[in-house]
C-alpha cells in the first residue's frame, strides 16, 4: 500500500514516529513522509531536522507557514493547497493525518477534494476549550479509517455516524516513546540544555486557549505561579494557533529568570526522558493528561482548553488564576505527590505502532472513497 503520512510539528511528530518506523520497515507498505508547517518554519525550530535525524526520507517539504503570527485561515489554505497540489501529484493509495489542528483540517479537505481516502488517528476526542474540537469532529467526518486511543473514543465516532468496522481502538501511538532504549538522562539534558536540573523539575508548556480568554492573562498567570514556586522550570514555546505569538512573547520574558530555560522544541527523545526525572507539569497541553499518567507524572492543568479530554487522578485541574495555579503547583511539586501515583495509562502500553500496522495490513482503501451514515433509526 502506498501510504502519505504528514506530519507538521512536534506536537505529531511524537505521536507519528513509531508507526512512520514500522511502516518504513515492513515491505507490505510504502511509506511517503511529508513535512510541512511548524516542522518546515525557522520561526518554530525547524524541527523536519528531528525527522532526518530520526533516519526519514522527507519526500514533500510543504511550506506553508512564513511566520510566528500567520493567521489560522492563511495557515489552513496555505495547507490546503500544497497538500492538494502533492496529493494531486503522487496519488498515494491513501493519506495517514493525526490529530485535530488547523492545519490538519486543510489537509483533510484537499485529500477530500483529491479523493484520496484518509486514516484519521486519535479522533472521537473532546477538548471543548478550542476551536480543535470541531476541526477534529470534521476531519473524523472526511476520514475513511479510525484509528482511537480509547473505547470511549470509538463510542463517539460511532455516533458520528460512522462505520463500525472502520473504527479501531490501537491505544495512543505517542505512548511507544516509553519502550525506546536511546531516551535523554539527566546528565544529557543537563547538558544540552545548559541547566543544572535542580529538584524539583517543572515542565511548562502553555498554548492559547482558542475559545478561551486572553491568551495573555492565562500567561500571566502561569508565570506568576512559576514566581513563587522555587523550582528547575524548562519551558517549551507555544504552536501557531492564533494567540501564540502572545502566549510566547510572556513565556520568553519569563525565562530571564534564575534556574529556567525556554526550548522551541525539545524533540521526543529528550523529551520523554525529561518527562522521567520531572516533578511535575505546568499549562494546558494534552501531554499532560495522556502522556505524563504513563510515567507516573503529577500535572496542572490550567484552564479550559483540555475541558473533556480524559484523565486520570495525577491530574489537577486549576482555573487561570494565579493563586489557585501556585497552590495546585505547591502541591504538584511535593515528594510525596508523585510518589503515591502508580503508573497508569487508559490509552495504551507502547505497542500502539505494531496494532496500526496490523489494522492497515487488512484495510482496502475505498475507490472512490464513498462513505454513508450509519445509525439507528436511518435508512440505508
């Protein structure tokens, strides 16, 4: 099966990664991998350098984002059009998306408008907090294959009228992370980020809320949190979504101060590993509530971007106020908080990459790729 996977920023790429190897290696596929957005902007790390390193042909370097501020729409038409233009070019068998950004929406609608039929992973999921929500509920609407992390996430796309035997529960694939050997230890990010990592360890990464309030009023009130908890802050910078730009300007005056520092990007190896020696997490990521439970990993979770999403008790949900987020943080960053949370995880144990392959192994893309609804009390 020719298949394109696209992958647009760190936020995918982690996710991506081992299915990307075990499509790479199994001769029953051939893999296109294109590279586009964030992963392709010198404002955002340029991180398509973490995919080459990683031993990946980048077959379409899609560069649709000029710039920090770009709006969404000229973000998602920019994606719309030179997915579609590769799409029209190389006819893959089908179009590999994860995920719910603005981006990734674009790309849906050409491989839609391209009838190119799409493998959709991670929807069915709810994160009323961002304008994500319905991007994802959309692209699920376009996809042809469902690939969730959870059963609960295949009983919503159910009742999204779509079709049973096309939806398949494999886990969350960004959980594979844990099974790699070559995971950063704390003496190689001390080194690579020039940080004595000091306990306790806060991990900070903070997005707009797209459908919340001022962006910089939730900054604001991570920071203030941050100034009185003494604590090793490594503060990762914020997507593209509209807000960004703001979010980012506050995070960078923040990391001025003594023991932090501020990445763009700390790509997966390094950031898995320092996910194993933190105390905690600070801001409103899904890395939070689905990937930090896996290591057993306190979090704060500020806001209402993650609002419906599911998560686990090493959760502590906290509205934008700097008061209550420097209580939850205090409490975060204690000893005993960690120690007493097992290591848990809804969505999968690291074998996510090899149920996808398997999923994919017996799948025939659709040609055209029709689709009807499926539901009770409709008629075929």
């Amino acid at each position: 099966m020719r298949i394109a996977v696209l992958t647009t920023g760190r936020q995918d790429w982690g996710i991506l990664r081992s299915t990307c190897v075990a499509l790479r290696d199994d001769a029953r596929f051939a893999l296109s991998l294109w590279s586009g957005g964030m992963h392709e902007s010198a404002d955002f790390g340029a991180t398509v350098k973490d995919v080459v390193e990683a031993g990946f042909v980048v077959d379409e370097h899609l560069d649709w984002l000029s710039s920090a501020d770009m709006s969404g729409v000229d973000q998602a038409g920019g994606a719309l059009a030179l997915v579609g233009r590769a799409l029209a070019q190389r006819r893959p068998e089908a179009l590999l998306l994860v995920g719910d950004r603005l981006e990734t929406a674009g790309a849906a609608l050409a491989s839609t408008l391209e009838r190119i039929p799409i493998v959709h992973l991670h929807g069915g999921e709810e994160t009323e907090g961002a304008f994500d929500n319905a991007l994802r509920h959309a692209i699920t609407k376009m996809s042809h294959l469902h690939l969730v992390s959870h059963f609960d996430h295949a009983a919503r796309v159910r009742a999204m009228g779509e079709d049973p035997a096309h939806i398949h529960v494999v886990g969350a694939p960004g959980l594979d992370n844990l099974q790699r050997s070559d995971l950063s230890d704390r003496a190689e990010l001390e080194l690579s980020l020039g940080l004595p990592l000091k306990p306790p360890v806060v991990i900070v990464t903070l997005h707009p809320a797209t459908l919340g309030i001022d962006p910089r009023v939730e900054a604001e009130a991570v920071v203030a949190a941050m100034d009185a908890v003494p604590a090793t802050y490594v503060i990762t910078l914020p997507n593209s979504d509209p807000g960004g730009a703001t979010t980012r300007a506050v995070l960078l005056a923040a990391a001025q101060a003594p023991r932090r520092i501020v990445a763009e990007a700390l790509g997966e190896r390094r950031y898995w590993g320092l996910m194993r020696i933190a105390d905690a997490m600070l801001g409103n990521s899904s890395s939070a509530l689905l990937e930090a439970p896996a290591v057993g990993l306190p979090a704060v979770n500020v806001g209402n971007r993650q609002r419906g999403r599911r998560r686990g008790a090493s959760v502590i949900d906290v509205d934008a106020d700097a008061t209550t987020i420097t209580n939850a943080l205090r409490l975060a960053v204690l000893p005993e908080t960690k120690a007493r949370l097992h290591v848990e995880s809804a969505q999968g144990e690291g074998s996510s990459a090899q149920r996808i392959l398997a999923v994919l192994a017996a799948w025939q893309p659709p040609s055209p790729p029709s689709k009807r609804f499926f539901g009770s009390g409709v008629a075929p």
